[in-house]
C-alpha cells in the first residue's frame, strides 16, 4: 500500500511539473522584460517603415493603466529625429474627438442625439426637404443622406474657409438617399457637428476642444487647425510624402478644409493618453460612453468609431486616419484595455498596408511573432518598374516585328487591333469611378488619385504611349497597302 501511495505521490507530481512546463511560456511572455518587448517593437517598426519607403513615423501604445510606449522614428527632411513629441496630422482619427465634444453637450442637456440638425439651425431653408429631417445621430453615425456624389468634400472648389460657412451646403443639395437609411461616409458630416458645438458651447471649435478634451485629459502638444495649409505653415511637422517607383517624393498636402472631420494634430505621448481614457476616463457618463463605443444601427460605424470586435471576441474600437502625403490607424481593445496608434508622414498609397503594422505590434504585445507580409510597398513597386521596363522592350520588339509584316492587313483587322490597343487609354481615363466604386462611393481628387496610384498610373501612360507608336505603324502601314493594292 505504501508503495502504491508512493507511486502516485510520484505520478501526480510529474503531471504536475508537466502542466507546470506546458504554462511556462504563456506566463513568459506575460511577464517578458519591457526592455526585450520595446526592442522588438523597434526593429519591427524600422523593418516594416524601410520594407514601405516610410520615412517618419509616430507610435503610441496604451497598457492596462499606462503609456507603454510612445516613440518617434526616422527623420525630418533636414535630418532632425522624430520623437514622441514630434505633431503629426491624425487625418480622420479626429472624428472620434468631434463625436465626444458632442456627446459632452449633450450630457449637459445643450444638444439633444435624436433632434433634427435644423432645429438648432433655424434660418436653414433647403430645396430637398429631407434635409430637414437628419438628426444629430445621423451625422454622427454617417447615414444623413449625404455622400461625395451629391455633396464634393475634397473635390469642392473652392474649399470652406471657416465653419460658419459650412450650412450652405444643406441649401441646394439633393440627398442620395433618406436620412437613417444607408450609410455613407463622408466629412461634411463632422464638419455640420463641429459647427454645431461650436453653435451650442458659444466657443471656436478648436478652443472647446482645448478647453474640454485636451487640457483634461493632459493631451498639451494636441491642437485643431482648420485647413491643411496650416500643416504645410508649421515647420515642426514633418513633410508629408507619397511613393512612387520606389522613390519617397516629399509633398505638401493640397489645399482642404478639415475642421471637425480631420483637423486634429497630435504626438504619440497625447494619443497614449487618448487611448487611456477610452476605458479608464471620465469625461463622459458610463451610459454615454456605451453609446459612444457602440455600432451604429446600420453597420459598425457608431460615433467617430468602428466598433466591432477582435478574434477572441473582446470588443474594439478603431479608424483610420488617410491624407495624400499622411495616414494614421488606431485601435483600443477595450477588454484588453490596450490601444496602439501610430501616424505616418506619407499617404494613402496602393501598396502600403498601414493596417499591418498595427497588427504587427499587438503581436508583439501579445507576445507573438509579427509578419512582414511580401505585398509590402518596396516589393510591389520594383514589380511595377519590372512592368515598365517589359512594356518597354515589348513595345520596341512589337514595333520591328509590326514593320516586317502585315501585308495582309484589313480594314477589320485595324479596328479590331485599334480597339486592343486603346485598353489602357480607356483604363486611364476610368480611373476616377474606378476609384469611386471601390472607395465606397468617395470621389478622389486627381491629385489623390495620382498618390495612391503613382507607379500604375506612369505604367498605364507608358504602355499607352507604346500602343500609340505601334497603332501610326499600323496605320501607314494600311494606307501603303491600299496604295500598292493590297487592301
């Protein structure tokens, strides 16, 4: 009997110290050093930023009770280092901003969620007499009726100047569709709410936001300009770019008025504490702040969030920031009480994945291994001038191979062949509702267009260029044939 008890004394100990080994490295990673995690969030960071010809960067980590890590990379045009410190434009990230400034007055009784715009706007008189009936929680959740088509947001010209000037635009617009029906998004929405707390709290804009958000909640490098020249004005923020066959071109950013929808500036220090308080602040009531993080009623976009939630189930809220020669992503997991942030100097671009290095990073909070995908932005645009360079030699190739025949060639065979020839003209020229319909709707300057598609839009005109030269060769070669009797 006593060897019995002896050998399951032994057996429950070694099962034990096998549980015991199969736990050890979740609770290693749990408890890793900082000093070992923040040095694998900087490789990465400097391995991803070179794999997409990124040359400055910001990144703001928030952590259970605390700013984990708030940190500048790359380098000013002039050489100077970006830090923590260092303002960059969030783009659209300033839509959650806007969305609490709102619910702030409406805590206190001054704007009522469910109300119509107009009735705080009384001398409105629009032709589309929907526009009488979007409320506040229309333009919050973007389901006012309005969209790019009916109303230009970046193709406006000229641009707002001042908020004041921003209800004209409910005077003669159509709607695209009922308010609270479908769900567009677009700015014009943020910039009627920002006209409205500054309507209601009887301060600019950018002063209540100082005053009732940023001062607060400590965020003191944070500040809201009016229109992107003011970014282009101040020298403290690093020079925005756009990629293009391989090449980081410096850019500043075209002439938009982004009060309320994108007109924040901001560090990594004060987008750690931002992301702190969306579950440990207190500048809203615990029912207003559900409201605040939750979907919208049709689809995740709430108010200045996509709520939604992560692979575990654990509830997230997230946007994402895009100017030509800037972009920004965020997202806070508010189970996990932890917030990654990070802002770039260069913009939306066909072959950066932005999103990846926010994923990238919660791997290595996690204590997983981050990926650096193959489609990242060096990879594709060296595919892109390989494509160039084949277009090229194809066309000369083509062009000899074309004057060595086609004594056979007919008046059918020439449009057929001057049809092919036109794809990528037509391609060209399709570009802007190409854009459109896979934006979701949202009309693109072409200086946006040209950014974004840089390298395919200079492989398009050279592949064009080249079907031109091919096209006069066939076409003497036509009129020769008909001369000589062979048409």
């Amino acid at each position: 009997m006593l060897k019995l008890r002896k050998r399951m004394y032994i057996t429950i100990s070694c099962l034990l110290l096998l549980f015991t080994m199969w736990g050890t490295p979740v609770s290693a990673n749990a408890a890793r050093d900082r000093t070992e995690v923040l040095q694998e969030i900087d490789e990465y960071m400097n391995r991803t930023m070179k794999a997409n010809h990124i040359k400055a960067a910001s990144l703001a980590i928030a952590n259970n009770d605390e700013v984990f890590y708030a940190k500048g990379y790359g380098t000013f045009a002039d050489g100077q280092s970006v830090t923590g410190d260092t303002p960059f434009p969030i783009a659209s990230l300033s839509k959650s901003f806007t969305a609490l400034a709102v619910l702030q007055l409406a805590e206190k009784g001054m704007i009522d969620l469910d109300a119509t715009y107009a009735s705080y706007f009384p001398e409105l008189s629009p032709q589309d007499p929907r526009v009488l009936d979007i409320t506040i929680r229309h333009l919050l959740n973007q389901t006012s009726g309005l969209n790019d088509k009916v109303n230009p947001d970046m193709t406006r010209n000229p641009q707002f100047q001042s908020l004041n000037e921003t209800n004209r635009l409910l005077t003669k617009v159509q709607l695209a569709h009922n308010p609270g029906t479908a769900y567009s998004y677009h700015n014009p929405n943020y910039v009627l709410l920002a006209n409205l707390v500054e309507s209601v709290s009887g301060e600019f804009f950018s002063d209540y936001l100082k005053k009732h958000i940023f001062e607060p909640l400590g965020m003191n490098h944070t500040f809201s300009i009016t229109t992107t020249q003011q970014i282009h004005d101040n020298k403290t923020i690093p020079l925005g770019h756009y990629l293009s066959l391989g090449r980081s071109i410096g850019q500043s950013e075209p002439l938009w008025f982004i009060d309320g929808p994108a007109g924040i500036v901001s560090t990594a220090e004060d987008m750690s504490l931002w992301m702190l308080a969306q579950y440990h602040g207190s500048l809203l009531s615990p029912a207003l702040m559900k409201q605040y993080h939750k979907p919208g009623a049709i689809g995740p976009y709430g108010m200045g969030w996509l709520a939604d939630q992560d692979e575990s189930g654990g509830r997230t809220i997230s946007h994402s920031g895009i100017f030509w020669t800037y972009k920004s992503e965020e997202i806070v997991y508010l189970d996990d009480q932890m917030g990654i942030a990070v802002m770039f100097n260069s913009g939306l671009s066909a072959f950066v994945n932005y999103s990846a290095f926010i994923d990238g990073i919660a791997n290595i909070m996690r204590g997983e291994k981050p990926t650096i995908s193959f489609l990242n932005g060096r990879n594709m645009e060296t595919i892109m001038i390989a494509l160039i360079l084949a277009t090229l030699i194809w066309g000369v190739h083509a062009y000899f191979r074309i004057r060595r025949r086609n004594k056979r060639l007919t008046f059918s065979k020439l449009i057929l062949i001057t049809v092919g020839r036109l794809i990528p003209v037509l391609v060209l020229l399709s570009l802007s509702p190409l854009v459109t319909f896979i934006g979701g709707g949202r009309v693109l300057p072409w200086f946006g267009i040209w950014t974004t598609l840089s390298s395919p839009i200079i492989w398009l005109v050279v592949w064009s260029l080249v079907n031109f030269l091919h096209l006069a060769c066939y076409y003497y070669i036509y009129v020769e044939n008909k001369k000589n009797g062979y048409a």
